[in-house]
C-alpha cells in the first residue's frame, strides 16, 4: 500500500517546484518558493500529529485522520483554482 501511495504523491512532488518557479518573479523567487514550501511542510507536517490526536480523540473515530487529509486536499485545489484564474495556467 506505500509503495501506491508513494507512486501517487510523485505526480504532486514532481510538478510542485515547475509551480512555484512560475507564480514568483525571478528576483524573489528563491525566497518565495523556500518560504511556501516550508511554511506549508510546517503547518500541515510538523502540526500533524498533534492535529491528528485530537481529531481521534474529539470525534471519537480511528478515520477522523482522514478528516485532516480531505481538508488538506481541498485548500490544495482551491489554491489551484487561485492560481489558474490569476495567472492563467491551464
């Protein structure tokens, strides 16, 4: 089951970097692709199992994890939509 799920999360990882290059300009594109990303990575990673815990532990569910990653998953496609409509990617 890893190895599907490692699979699927390639097709986000590999077009990740191309993406950000193009939403920030050449002189602050370091600095707004490292701050994206790690912000990111921090918040929804690092927050994660604390976020996590009380997901089980408030609703009383072992799946209410999947509750996190559904939230995650549609904040990622409307930044996307952000993204599409603002910069014209298709």
């Amino acid at each position: 089951m890893q190895i599907v799920f490692a699979f699927l999360m390639t097709g986000y990882f590999a077009g990740l970097p191309a993406l950000l290059s193009e939403v920030f300009p050449v002189q602050t594109r370091t600095t707004g692709m490292s701050l994206a990303y790690n912000v990111g990575v921090t918040i929804f990673g690092g927050f994660g199992p604390f976020i996590i815990a009380w997901l089980i532990r408030a609703a009383g569910m072992k799946t209410a994890p999947s509750f996190y990653v559904m939230f995650a998953a549609v904040l990622s496609l409307a930044a996307l939509a952000v993204l599409r409509r603002r910069f014209g990617f298709r």
